[in-house]
C-alpha cells in the first residue's frame, strides 16, 4: 500500500463528512435552532392547570400550509391533543393567520384555514377527538416573517364547558328549526326513486383500471354527482372527503401520492358539475386499507378506488 493512500483516504472521509453535514443540515434546518435568536421562537400554551412549552415554535413558508414542525413542539402538540382528550368538557379553536397577498394553492378558501387544519390533522392524530376541534382564519394585510417563514402562525384558543353548553343550545335550536321546515323539503326528495343516501356513514367508491387516474364515467355515476351537487345546494354547509386508495402494485412509497392524485382529479371532475372546490377535501391513505385481496385482479380493482363521503357541519 502506498504512503499517500492513507492520507488521501482520511482526507476524502473528512470531505464527505463534511458534505454530508452541510446536507443534514440543509435539510433539516427546521428540526435545529437557528443561530439567531430572532428566529427561535418559543411555544408556549396554558388552559388552567394545563401548560406546555417547547423552545421552538411551527414554521410555515410563505404561501404554503404545510406546516414545518421541530421535534420539541411536536411533543407539546402531544400534550395539547391529551389534555384535551382528557377534558371532555373542553373544545379547541385554530385559528391560522394568512396574508392578503400570499398565493393560496390548498383545498381551501385561504391558507389560514389549511393552517389550522393541518395542526388539527396532527392533534387528531396523536388522539385528539376530532369533533372537539374547530377551525378558522384571520387575515391581515401584510403577515410578518421571522427568517423568511411564518413563525407560529396558528393561534390555540380553548374554551371550557360553559362555551360548549352554549354552543350544545344553539345547536339544538338550530336542529328544531329545520325539523320545522322538513315536512316542506322532504316529500320533494322522496318522489326520486333514484334518491340517494348522503348521510356520514354512507361511502360511494370509483373504481379505477391499473394506472390511470381517469374516471371512467357512466350513468350510475353521472347520476349520482347530479344528485350529490343537488344534495350540497341544499346543504350549504356541509363538506366532501374524497379519500384515495390504491392497490399494492409497485413501490409503497409511491401509494399515498398515486391515491392523492386520483382523489384531486375526481375533484376536478366534480368541479364540472358546480361543486365549489372550497368544500372538498382531498386525502389519500394509500394501500393501507385494501377492501380486498391483492393476490387476483378482480381484488387490485376493488382496491383502486376513490371513497366519496359527506361531512356534516
């Protein structure tokens, strides 16, 4: 072995060292404190007896809604979705902050709101109860940034059980009055014998061939987005969960984004029969629920689907 092999070998290691450290960092700046202590903002979140706090704070860019979220406030995000969990006399507010001029490119009507619901999707996965979490948004002509990013950006507002006991009235005000106007609507959308059910608990699936995204339109299907867009006129606050699933074809990584596409060009079809996109959702939960066996054909094909559910609001 020659005398420069060697030295030429630990100089390569510390080139790549020092490669791969500028790399991590690139890459995972948002999971470090900034060396500016501008930028490091604290979390910090009481209700009563309840508090927690973590050094950093969630990040977002600029006309995006994905939120940038370091390790220690993820587990104050923990903290929040127990401590609800465990208050059941407890509801949650988010309310996410967007800027007039930011480009909006979410599901919703502006950032803020897909802000707000992108914490919420985090506190409901960690076991928060979903229904117990509301969310909403304010605007302000010009955001502030922190080190280009929006720091925070979502504010946390709980409200006790006398909030909730207010809200249970109103609700149940609310349910009497339209109890009051069914024996108008309902003889109307009982003389279709092609009515259809668009309670929560009803799915209907599109099903998909092997590598396409295309619906492949018929007339049980033209049938029933007509009467799902005649369905929302007459519910205007009630929303679509268009929810992806594939088979188990391919890479695994590639399967929650092939249902998510499939989810958003179905979206786009039902733009065509005058749903507003603002009340549809799209989500994708890849192969991870297959409806049935993905050793035949006919099984792939019940797996490539797209779920279609109302959410009531």
């Amino acid at each position: 072995m020659s005398k420069l092999t060697l030295p030429l070998l630990l100089f390569l290691l510390v080139i790549w060292l020092i490669g791969a450290t500028w790399w991590f960092n690139k890459k995972y700046d948002h999971v470090n404190s900034f060396n500016d202590e501008e930028c490091d903002v604290q979390f910090v979140l009481s209700d009563g007896n309840f508090q927690t706090r973590s050094e950093s704070s969630m990040m977002f860019k600029i006309s995006d809604w994905e939120p940038i979220i370091p390790m220690q406030t993820l587990s104050s995000l923990k903290s929040v979705a127990l401590h609800l969990a465990n208050s059941e006399e407890k509801t949650l507010t988010l309310t996410g902050t967007f800027g007039s001029n930011e480009l909006n490119n979410s599901d919703f009507d502006n950032n803020g709101l897909a802000r707000a619901d992108a914490i919420k999707n985090e506190l409901v996965a960690y076991g928060a109860p979903q229904q117990r979490i509301k969310i909403d948004a304010y605007e302000v002509e010009e955001i502030e940034l922190r080190c280009g990013k929006i720091i925070g950006g979502v504010n946390f507002d709980f409200q006790g059980s006398k909030t909730l006991a207010d809200n249970s009235s109103e609700t149940k005000k609310v349910k009497v009055e339209k109890a009051q106007e069914k024996p108008i609507e309902v003889p109307q959308k009982k003389s279709s014998s092609n009515s259809i059910d668009f309670s929560p608990k009803k799915i209907y699936s599109v099903f998909y061939e092997e590598n396409t995204f295309k619906v492949d339109m018929n007339e049980e299907i033209d049938n029933y987005f007509n009467q799902l867009a005649e369905y929302l006129k007459d519910n205007p606050r009630d929303r679509l969960l268009l929810m992806g699933h594939t088979d188990n074809v391919g890479s695994k990584d590639k399967h929650f984004n092939f249902g998510k596409y499939r989810a958003r060009k179905l979206r786009d079809v039902l733009l065509e029969y005058g749903i507003q996109k603002r009340r549809i959702k799209t989500d994708s939960e890849g192969s991870s629920k297959p409806l049935a066996s993905n050793g035949t054909s006919e099984g792939r094909y019940q797996n490539r689907r797209v779920e279609i559910s109302v959410i009531n609001r």
